[in-house]
C-alpha cells in the first residue's frame, strides 16, 4: 500500500509523525534531474582551464633530496610511502615493518577508544608513530610518517578545543580576514596535539542544499569561496616565500574535495556531477585556484564521479588537468577506501587509481593487501614505475618542505602538548567574534530585536542547552549525535550566555524546552533546529523542515498567542523551507552551527541594560533562502530566481522591514510507502533505537563509536562506505549479548510479522566463532531475550571476505516468544565463544527474498 501526501506542516496527523519508519521519495515538480537525455559528455578541453601563477614553493635543494632518497628506496618502501592507515587497524610495529607513510584517524575513531583521551596521550602516541617511522634496525630508510586529522571548524576532535562555526555560518560572515584568523588558531591547536597535517579547508560550492555535506561549504557562490580558499589556506600553512611558509607556527592542509563534490545531481552525496567542463570549471572548480596560488600543500579527492566516472579513477582531471595544466606540485590524497568504488577496484587493489594519480591511498584497513597488490602490479607493468616515483617524490616533496625531517619527534615541537593553547581564552574570543559575525537577521517585525537584559525572559525550545545541536557533525564526533555538554571544556550553549547576560543586568530568566512558564515572560526566545548529521546520513528528500513533527512550530504558536514577543533562533547546517515557524516568531534567526561558543548568540540579541546595542548583526546569506519547500536547486543567477530571502540578505537594527505573512501550504508532495523495509542499521543506527552490550549481568547503552570491555566489544566499521557497519566481538572469556536496543522504546513490528515478513541482516566473517553464535529478539516489554536461533552455520569463511546476506523467518522468532506488538531488541547475538563479526544492514521485510536462511512452517 502507499500514500501520497502533501507534508503539510500546519494539518499534520500524528500517524504521519510516528511513520518515522517510512522511506522517502521525492516527486516534487521542481526536483530536476539534471542529467542531458545522452548523458554524454562533450571532449575534454584542456584549454578551458587557466594558467595558474605558481607559489614561491619550488627548491632545487628539496627536489635534489627527494631525488637521493628516492634512489635509496625499495619499492615495498614506495609503495608504503603511498599508503595511509586508520589507527583502528595498525600498530606502530606494522607502521614500521611497511614503512607506512601516513597515519589518520577517522571522524568518528577515538585513540584507543578514549573518548576524553588527553592532549598528552595524543602526543606520546604521535611519538610512538614517529618513532616507528625513523627506526632503522631492519634496513629501512628514517622517513618521518605524516599524520592527518579532519579539523574542518577547529581542532573538533577534542572537547577542549576552539570549536568554530561551521563553513556555511563563516560564508554568512563574509570575512576573509577573519578565516585567516581562524586557520591560524587551528593549525595552533592541531600542534598542540602532536599533528602535522589537516583535512582542511573544504572548498565544496554547495549548488542543492539538500546535500549532507551543506554546512561544510561557505556558499553557493564559487567567488566567496574562493576568496575564503586563499585567506585559510595562508592562515594554517603561512604565505609561500616567507619564513613563517609551514613554520614551527603552521600545519599543511588539505583543500578539498576535488573535484565537484558540491554540485551532484539532486544534491546526493558521492554522487555523479554532470556539469559541462566549462560549468565545472566555473561553479566548482575555480574555488580551488586561489588555494593552489597561495601553496596548498595537499588535495583530496572526492568520492563522486564526473559524468559516471569515479574521481578516483580520474587520469584527466587529476593528472593531466590539476597536476599539469594547473601545476600543482603537492601529493593528492585520496579519501577514506574511496579508490574501491572505481570500476575494477577493491579496498585493497586499484591501479587504475594509482595510473590517474593519486598518490597518497586512504586504505584505512586492508593497507597490507593493498601494499602486496601495488608491487605485483608494479612488477607485471600494470602500473609503470615512473608513476609509483612520481607518487613518492610528491610525499617526499612535501615532508621536507613542512620540515618533518628537521623537527624531530612530535613532542619536542614548540607547541607540542601545551593544553592551555587548546581553548585559549584569545582563540575563544576569535570564535565568538565569528559566531556574532554569522548571524543572519531575517525577520525583526516591530522591532523586536534587540532585547533588554534589564527584563523577565523565557528561553526554551530543545536546542538552547544543546551541544550536539549546537556544533552539528564532526564535532568530538564523525556525526556528532552523541555529543554531550560534558564532553566539552570551557564551551557554553546558547542558554549559558542568555543567563549570563540576563543576570548581570538585574534581569530574570526561566528555562523550559517545552515553553511551560511560572511568571509570564516579557520576551521568548525558542532555540530549535535540524539534529546533527555528516556526510550521506544528512542527505534528504526535501528542505521541508522537520515534515513528520510540528511541535516546533507550535511552541512558538503558543507562546505567540500567550501575548508573549517570540524569537526564534533557528541552528541549521543549510537553509530550510521554515514558512510556519517565521510566521510564528516576531523576530527570526539563522544561527546556523556556531560551535563552542554559543554565549556569542546572546551578544547580538541584548541591547546592554540601558538599551544601547553592543552588537548588531552584520551577517548575509551565502545562501539563497526558499520560498517554497520545492525549491530544492535555488541559487543566486539562475533562471526564474525567486527566493524568500536573496542571496546578499541580512537585516540591520536600523532596518525596518516588516515581514508579511507568509504561504505555509507545502507544496512537495513525497511519496510514503508503508510497505516498504523497517530499518534498525542503515549506514547508522535509526531513531529510536541505540547499540547495546550485556555482559556480566550488566547492560550498557552506547554512545560511543568504540566500546571496549573484557567481554566483548562493539566498533564502527566500513562494508560500503564509511561506518556503515558495526563490528562485535566475542573474547570467549564470558556470554555476552551484543546487539540494538531501544532501551525504554517498545515498537510494534506485528505487521512484518502480519504479512509473512523476515529478519534480514548482512553479515562478514572476521575471525570465525570458536563455539555457537545465536540470534535473538526480546521476548516482550518485560525483558529477556527469545530465539536462539544458530547462525554460526550460516556465516561466510573468513578467507572469502565475503559478506552474506541472512534471511530469517519472523514465525520462526513468534514460535520461541517473541511478542512482535512490544519489540524492545530488534536484534541482537548471544556467544560465550571468541568470535568477530560485522553486521550491516538490518531491516524487517515483508518481502519474500530469493534466498531463505531460516524457514519455520
């Protein structure tokens, strides 16, 4: 069965807003595909690219030492070089014994799973890596390795660091000297730490504001962009031709992701960019020019494809256009295992990648196969020699240039475990300045805006003491969900600066996210917005706000017709089609993601007590804003351009633009299929449900992307993209239950079992069960566990490295107890044996599949 439906926020029942289990398509008249009826693309045309001035980066003394040690190098000493492994899956010894080049960390990978691991730890880790990578004892040459780390809005791995807004809020500043700042305060944190390199900036032009990745591009606008690219590129590495050029002062960085990764087709992340070259070269592509003049040292490429071809298997646009026509001197990354979605390819084997030019391989895992592949295909002339030593001299190139060599170990560095730069109080200051800068006024009816301190004020809505909300992804976190206020060190929320402010102008203030009152307010101000997301897992069908809840739009209702002035504060990683929420609120702004410092927000919002404005806002959109929930593809210069609020907009103080009301009838129908999969894992862990381990009569809830007891462990893992997968292990020392819970959550899944449905989970064979591994389900509300249902016979070999897919009867389940009205476990395995097995992909399906694991008649 489906329904169509038009998400109409204002009428909207609440069986549509518990159908969180439905899958999304969108069929709104205005999301265009954009691909040309051929979907062929015009001849490459080299000429269509510029000539580029060329940084002062060039040394004949540098390139006369790649040259002599290049000449010292075995080609398993090459190949290592070109190789970069993610901390979860090495071992300095192994980072010795291959001479791995480069070390990282994924987003959401915590050292040796301490969430809170201190500044120290990080840098006597760095030096246990460096100290492999210069041990000679077995024959090898002393090549100091490169550790990268993804701090894209300050050094966001660490709850202490300066956490800035994100791109989408610093484009709405427009400010480029103060980027530069910023890249400054960031290459200094990331020293701090022991770490020489960052995965930033990112230069994406965002072009459907429906992409996941939104918030980490500046704007739509490729010149804002690229002027940004210039001033933080200069602010981490220092300024080509000067002495402070990668300095004791700076890190390299990383633009990237070249090239087009925010301009695909309906806004889907690694998807395909079909854009002419010459708009390739204009919208996306020319963010990057001013990055290469000012001396970037690396550039990553991305995971989406050009007209169906793969980035990563790109010969032209890596090597002939940006290593050749564009002279780029530097090494080219790729991203984490994105060579194994070119054609051909595998995680561990891909000299097509290797042929186009990237040089530096994100293997993350499957490093050592991946070492064994590249020499065979270097020795069967798969893969020339000339480009395994051009790969080598880029890394070399920029080692020495950074002066890797010259520094020593990471904590004999200046900065080098110095935790009280991390935060400091002149770096906060920098951020709360770009916090005020990036507010965007866009509705200020009766002068409402600012506020009086001196006043009795209500401040409620979920996202005011909220962290996650706060700082959005890659925050502390890959997707940031988790994130907690005690996660962070001398940060403060939105709610802490309106108190503050407040009380030290004799004010009052009352706290309530549900807007409930003792004392009626004199003013409102409602803090909401979308919940923290990274990458894919923020794709969506529609900028339609929140379309399966209202209640943010009716807390404002309500305390709008209590009589009571409202402001709204809306945190967003991307403009979003909020027609009933402005309505609803006297004053409205976009708040964006500010990061660590939220009390900034209040700076702007207050007048000081006797009425003067200490702030006013002086933020613009970088991006355009819809008027429609259809206008999915919305950007300034387009044909029939018809936003709510233009690219350029921001009101003023002195403003007195009074905004009509507006049309919130939501004219982008989706489609629901309530036939369609429930899904528990699906690339992440699905509301409501959360990762669970019992072992020793105690149940843990997690929130952490590695858990770790002496029983068992639970880990974020990759089948086919980025932590799409979860990893358990059984040490065999004790029984443990590991699997997904809803910890206080019971679900009703008796239509799956209604219409003759199945368990479905894919399933990968790590280290294959000493003794017997059982599914189950919970019994019912009351707890336990009901099944025990075999699935050691039914797992793929180690050696296969194969995942199989498991098809499990729900009668099978409902003849052992499982009560399917009052589902608390969806899933779940049980051993008292050692085992590890990654899991994927579960769902319960009405669908018969083509192949039954387990039947029950």
């Amino acid at each position: 069965m489906k329904i169509n439906t038009c998400l109409s926020r204002n009428s909207i029942s609440y069986y549509c807003a518990a159908l969180f289990i439905v899958v999304l398509s969108a069929c709104s008249n205005k999301d265009v595909d954009l691909k040309p009826k051929d979907y062929t693309r015009a001849a490459h045309d080299i000429t269509l690219w510029p000539t580029l001035n060329q940084p002062a980066t060039k040394s004949l003394e540098v390139d006369q030492r790649v040259k002599d040690l290049l000449a010292k190098m075995t080609l398993a000493q090459k190949v290592g070089q070109m190789t970069q492994a993610e901390i979860t899956w090495v071992t300095p010894e192994e980072v010795k014994k291959y001479h791995l080049g480069s070390v990282l960390n994924g987003g959401g990978t915590f050292l040796h799973g301490k969430r809170h691991a201190t500044v120290q730890e990080w840098v006597n880790y760095m030096d246990v890596l460096y100290d492999a990578s210069m041990d000679t004892s077995d024959g090898g040459l002393a090549i100091p390795m490169t550790y990268g780390i993804d701090a894209v809005h300050g050094n966001n791995k660490f709850g202490s660091a300066t956490i800035f807004p994100h791109n989408i809020g610093l484009g709405a500043a427009n400010n480029p000297a103060l980027l530069n700042k910023i890249g400054k305060v960031t290459a200094l944190e990331v020293l701090v730490t022991g770490i020489d390199w960052t995965f930033a900036p990112t230069l994406a032009v965002v072009r459907d504001d429906r992409w996941g990745r939104a918030y980490e591009g500046y704007s739509e606008d490729s010149s804002i962009v690229a002027e940004y690219a210039k001033a933080m590129t200069e602010g981490v590495q220092g300024i080509p031709g000067k002495d402070s050029f990668l300095d004791e002062h700076h890190v390299y960085a990383t633009a990237k992701h070249w090239v087009g990764d925010g301009g695909t087709n309906n806004g889907i992340d690694q998807g395909d960019n079909i854009l002419s070259e010459k708009d390739l070269i204009r919208l996306q592509a020319a963010a990057y020019f001013p990055s290469l003049e000012a001396g970037i040292q690396s550039i990553m490429v991305s995971h989406n494809g050009w007209y169906g071809e793969k980035l990563h298997g790109h010969k032209y646009l890596i090597t002939d256009v940006l290593k050749g026509k564009l002279g780029f001197d530097g090494f080219v990354v790729g991203d984490w295992n994105a060579h194994a979605n070119v054609k051909g390819c595998t995680a561990d084997s891909c000299a097509q990648a290797v042929n186009a030019g990237i040089d530096l391989f994100m293997v993350v895992e499957d490093y050592k196969a991946f070492i064994e592949n590249t020499i065979a295909d270097v020795n069967s002339g798969a893969i020339p020699l000339s480009r395994i030593d051009d790969a080598v001299s880029r890394i070399l190139r920029v080692k020495i240039r950074s002066g890797l060599f010259e520094k020593g170990r990471p904590s004999s560095r200046p900065y080098a475990g110095k935790s009280e730069l991390m935060g400091a109080e002149s770096h906060r200051e920098i951020a709360r300045q770009a916090v005020r800068e990036s507010l965007v006024l866009l509705k200020n009816n009766k002068s409402t805006l600012p506020l009086n301190p001196n006043q009795h004020v209500l401040v409620a809505g979920d996202g005011a003491d909220n962290m996650a909300k706060q700082a959005g992804g890659w925050t502390i976190s890959w997707q940031g969900t988790e994130v907690i206020k005690d996660d962070f060190v001398g940060a403060s929320t939105i709610l802490d600066g309106i108190r503050t402010t407040v009380e030290a102008a004799d004010g009052s203030l009352e706290y309530s996210i549900n807007g409930e009152y003792k004392s009626k307010p004199d003013a409102a101000i409602v803090v909401f917005g979308e919940k923290p997301y990274a990458e894919w897992f923020g794709d969506v069908k529609t900028l339609a706000y929140s379309p399966y809840s209202d209640k943010d739009a009716k807390l404002l209702e309500k305390l709008k017709a209590d009589g009571i002035p409202v402001v709204a504060v809306f945190l967003s990683g991307r403009p979003l089609w909020v027609n009933r929420e402005i309505n609803a609120a006297d004053a409205f702004v976009a708040a964006w993601l500010p990061g660590s410092e939220g009390k900034a927000v209040a700076d702007v919002l207050f007048s000081d007590k006797a009425g003067v404005i200490q702030h006013d806002f002086t933020g613009t959109l970088s991006f355009s804003w819809p008027k429609k929930a259809s206008q999915n593809i919305l950007n300034v210069g387009d044909q029939d351009y018809d936003p709510l609020f233009a690219y350029g907009y921001g009101l003023r103080y002195t403003d007195t633009v009074e905004l009509a009301v507006l049309d919130t009838v939501n004219d982008n129908v989706i489609q629901l299929d309530l036939e369609a999969p429930y899904d528990v894992l699906a690339g992440k862990i699905t509301e409501p449900w959360q990762l669970m381990m019992d072992d020793k009569n105690s149940i843990q809830y997690l929130n952490s992307s590695r858990t770790e007891t002496d029983v068992a462990s639970i880990m974020e893992a990759d089948k086919t993209v980025q932590g799409d997968s979860q990893e358990f292990h059984w040490s065999g020392t004790a029984k443990a239950t590991l699997g997904i819970s809803s910890k206080t959550y019971d679900h009703d899944l008796m239509r799956y079992l209604g219409q003759d449905g199945f368990l479905q989970f894919d399933v990968r064979t790590i280290a294959s069960p000493l003794g017997d591994v059982n599914i189950a389900l919970s019994c019912n509300a009351t707890g336990g566990y009901c099944g025990d249902i075999p699935l050691t016979p039914y797992l793929p070999t180690v050696e296969s490295k194969e995942w199989a897919t498991i098809s499990i009867d729900l009668l099978c389940f409902a003849k052992k107890g499982v009560d399917f009205e009052r589902v608390a476990v969806p899933f779940s395995l049980t051993s008292d044996a050692q085992a590890t097995l990654r899991i994927a992909n579960i769902r319960y399906i009405t669908e018969k599949p083509e192949s039954i694991t387990v039947s029950c008649p």
